[in-house]
C-alpha cells in the first residue's frame, strides 16, 4: 500500500498536467520511506458532474485520498501527508494561482476485515531490480 486516488473535476484538465501529478505523487510517496515501491499505486479520477464552493463553472478541485494498511503511528500517517501534499500543491501552484481551486488529502487506513489482497508485485518490482543491478 498505498493507493493513491486522485479525485478531480474535469474543468482542471487544461491547467494541470496530470500524468506530472501522478507521477509527483508517486515518487512523495516512495521519498516518504513509508511505503515499498511494490505497494505504490496511483490513478486518476475525473468528476464530470461537481458543485464546488458556489457552484461558479471556474471553480476547482484535486482531492487525493491515501489508503493504506493499518498500523503506523499518527505522526508518521501525518508526515507522510504533509509530504505528499507538500508535492500536490508544488505541481497544481501555477493552476492554484489563476483560479479558484480546492485541494485536499486524506490518508484513509483500510480496515483489514474483509481487505482482500494477491499480487506479485513485490516480487517482480525486486526481481527487475536484481536484473538491473547485474
């Protein structure tokens, strides 16, 4: 984990370039040293249908919500958000700066009933690696 949804109203697509963002936040959530490069996922999500604020077309929003594994302490769910956040508004401040625009993170820790998980991703991320380093 994590998975990194990016939610935002399509008005945005103009003004942010959006693979940038995701790429951004992907590498603020490794540079953290909280989650493993195997569990990393992020997406995109584009809202057609929104009200933001009073409802005025030029009106924005990104919202990122994190979802990980239960388990780590508050401070360190805390500095990991300020971190990734911290990249979120460092790729959206020319768009923030010239319109009227919403941004929000939330780190979700998903609860472990009923959160079912297989993949081998962890195992192909190192066995690349391997083969790289060699």
């Amino acid at each position: 984990m994590p998975h990194l949804i990016v939610e935002y109203s399509a008005n945005i697509e103009g003004d942010v370039d959006l693979p940038r963002l995701l790429s951004a936040i992907h590498a603020a959530a490794l540079e953290t040293g909280v989650f493993p490069l195997g569990g990393v996922r992020v997406r995109a999500e584009r809202r057609d249908i929104y009200a933001v604020a009073d409802k005025h077309p030029d009106n924005a929003f990104i919202h990122v919500q994190a979802r990980i594994g239960v388990g780590r302490a508050p401070e360190v769910r805390q500095k990991a958000a300020e971190h990734i956040f911290a990249a979120v508004k460092a790729e959206t401040a020319k768009a923030f700066a010239s319109r009227p625009m919403g941004l929000s993170l939330e780190i979700v820790e998903i609860d472990p009933v009923g959160s079912l998980k297989h993949n081998n991703l962890h195992e192909a991320v190192e066995a690349r690696r391997k083969g790289s380093a060699a």
